[in-house]
C-alpha cells in the first residue's frame, strides 16, 4: 500500500503527519502493569489544508471511517496500513480566506 493518507477511499495529500498515543487501559493488572487501552488515539495534523478538503473531513465527524495510516507497530513504515471501523472524533482548525491552517483530526482506532 503506498504512503499516503487515505479516508474511505479518498486521498486527503496535505496531511504531513499522523501520529499515535497510547493511554492506559481502565484496569490494572495484579502484577502492577498497566495495559492499553484497546482503542488507540490516533491523530492526523498539518499545517495547511483547503477548505474543500477541510469540509469534506467535518463531514465525516463522529461516523465510522476506514483509514490509511502509519501501522500502529512501525510507525515509521513506508508502507500505511488500511483500519476499519476507526471512529473520527474531531476534526478542527483555523478558517483564514479559501485555507484552513493549524488543522488537526482525531480519531479512535481498535488495534
């Protein structure tokens, strides 16, 4: 799969930059290790994107999506794999003439 950033099927081509987080799970395990949550955050930032892109993202806001990403275990791969079911949380930015900068998506994928 090439490297690009994909959602249902469509390239958004000026997202530079995708990143995971991890926080802990809801319980600790008796030996004192904390495991993950199975839900990982996942967030897609850049610094510009037009506003055809940006609206056709807020569309997408709260619904189920399939997305092409960085892989959660080799974050630096050349190579994205394809998640179903990740729900898009937010999507946000700044509305400056036809762009929109600072713009930041978040979403929540099941690993």
């Amino acid at each position: 799969m090439p490297q690009a950033f994909v959602i249902n099927g469509s390239t958004i081509a000026r997202i530079t930059k995708g990143d995971w987080l991890d926080e802990p799970g809801d319980a600790q395990a008796l030996d004192g290790v904390t495991p993950l949550a199975r839900w990982r955050r996942h967030t897609w930032t850049t610094e510009v994107l037009d506003s055809s892109e940006f609206n056709s993202l807020y569309s997408l806001e709260g619904q189920q999506v399939s997305l092409d990403t960085p892989p959660y275990d080799n974050r630096n791969a050349t190579d994205y794999q394809r998640y179903y079911g990740a729900i898009l949380q937010s999507v946000t930015g700044n509305h400056d003439g036809p762009i929109f900068t600072g713009v930041s998506c978040e979403f929540l994928v099941r690993i």
